[in-house]
C-alpha cells in the first residue's frame, strides 16, 4: 500500500494482493521510519468497518487510519470501480472549516515495468492504457 499526502488530502493505492488482505483480514497497515538510531515511525493503515458510514481518517499518537465501510470496500473490491473516495470536513464548526479528500484507489501496474525490483507486476492490476 502507497500513502501519498498532497495539500489536504489523503491518497493510499492499493496492489491486489493489500486489496485481498483487506477484505480477509479487515486491515493493511503500512509504516515509515525516520531517523536513527531510534527512528521516529509513522504509521497507516486501511481498515473496513461496521461502524463507519463514510470514509473517515484520524491521526494521532504518529498513525494515520482510514476506515471504509465493510460494505463499500467488498463491493469495491470485487468491481471494476478504480477508486472509493470521500471528502470529510474538519475544524470548530465556524467557516474556517478545511475540507479533506480522502481517495483509495487500486494500484494499476506501470507503463515502464515495476518501479523496484523488489515488486512484481503481477501484483498491480492491470494498467487501462494498456488495452
């Protein structure tokens, strides 16, 4: 799972493979160390849930979770839908509210081959510009 942070929004790619994981275990969860010798993480996580009606994303203590509903994220994931999208309000309730775009969408495989050589194609779905 990619995590790309852009100005106010949020967007995690998904392989096959994380897409699979998700729906049969209910959670991918991804990290980045930074520093040494004692690097500082930064967590984040995809997670289907019961109690969400919307996409949410919350961050604290160094973690950034995304919740889907369950039922949106099954019928994502066996569809041809690329993405699952979702804008989300924050702030104290008067006009400085900052809206936030959240986007999870399926990771299509590279028109130049994998983008590392520790990753196969096989993993990503198939490109469109391709066909």
């Amino acid at each position: 799972m990619k995590l790309r942070l852009h100005r106010n929004s949020v967007r995690l790619r998904l392989t096959q493979p994380d897409v699979r994981q998700l729906i049969v275990q209910g959670r991918v969860e991804e990290s980045v160390a930074f520093g040494a010798p004692a690097p500082t993480r930064l967590a984040y996580a995809l997670e289907v849930s019961d109690d969400v009606r919307n996409v949410v994303c919350e961050f604290a203590d160094g973690r950034l979770v995304v919740r889907v509903p369950s039922a949106t994220a099954a019928a994502w994931a066996r569809s041809e839908e690329v993405s699952i999208q979702s804008p989300e309000s924050h702030g104290n309730g008067n006009n400085d509210t900052v809206p936030l775009k959240v986007l999870i969408e399926k990771d299509f495989r590279c028109l130049h081959g994998p983008a590392s050589a520790d990753e196969s194609i096989d993993d990503y779905y198939p490109n469109p510009q391709t066909a």
